[in-house]
C-alpha cells in the first residue's frame, strides 16, 4: 500500500500536460480545377488512376 501512496504523491506533483499545438487549418487552393478534382474523387466508386482523373476532366491523356 506504501507503493501506491507514493506513486500517487508523484503523479500529482507532475506539471499538467501541455495541450498539443493547434495549427491552423490548410488554406485551400481558390483554383476551380481543385474543387472539380474534389468532386471526380468523391463521385469515384473505388481507386482512381490518373489516366482515370484525366479523363473525367475532359483533359488530354499523355504519357
């Protein structure tokens, strides 16, 4: 029971955690291709290739 006291006089004389920073939310591009590249991913029904992408964007495929 000693063990136990003291582990606890310990712990309690331990400084709080400091919070984790926060940063900022990422700025998102303003560019009207993004959100159209946003949109062909989130109407995907599974993995897409960029060839795939190209494609839903009428963009010429190029190796």
């Amino acid at each position: 029971m000693g063990n136990l006291a003291v582990t606890r006089k310990m712990l309690l004389a331990l400084p709080p955690a400091a919070p984790e920073p926060t940063d900022p939310p990422p700025v998102l591009p303003a560019h009207p291709a993004y959100q159209q590249i946003l949109d062909a991913f989130a109407e995907a029904v599974g993995p897409m290739r960029a060839r795939d992408l190209c494609e839903r964007l009428a963009l010429a495929v190029a190796p």
